[in-house]
C-alpha cells in the first residue's frame, strides 16, 4: 500500500498544481492513472477558466478498502481514487 500512495500522489500533485502537460507522461511511465488523457484535458480546461490549483478533497485506494471490509484478502492490483476541486 506504501507502494501504491506514492506512485498515486506523484499523479496527485500534477493534478493540483495543474500541470496538464507532465500528467500523461506520468500516467504511461508509472501506470498511476486510468484516463490520462480525460484528467490532462480537465486540468487544462480548468487552467483556461481560471483555476490556479486544484485541492485534493479526498484519496483512497481499492487496496485500503477491500483490507477495511476483509482483511485477509490478498489483493496486488490497486486502483486509486480522489476528488479534487479546482479554483
């Protein structure tokens, strides 16, 4: 799980400090986001509206989930999740 936060925050930052341009790089080099192009192009949407940064509201993960609800279960594919607001 130390693993999976790591790789997902790298992506997380982009995203907050709106830099559209490295988020598919990071995306195809570290597999840490699905949909690159659709979060690159609304974190550039939100940069020619205005926005200055963008604040990650909330961060979890399927791998902290599942463990919550089943513990025993092993589980090596994780998929991250958040909500950011951008202003």
């Amino acid at each position: 799980m130390e693993w999976t936060e790591k790789n997902d925050r790298r992506m997380l930052e982009l995203i907050r400090q709106l830099d559209a341009p490295k988020i598919i790089a990071e995306a195809d080099k570290q597999g840490n986001a699905c949909g690159a192009g659709a979060i690159a192009a609304g974190v550039a949407a939100a940069k020619v509206m205005g926005a200055a940064s963008g604040m990650i509201l909330g961060y979890t993960n399927s791998y902290r989930i599942i463990h919550e609800r089943h513990p025993e279960e092993q589980d090596d594919t994780t998929v991250g999740y958040a909500s950011v607001v951008f202003a």
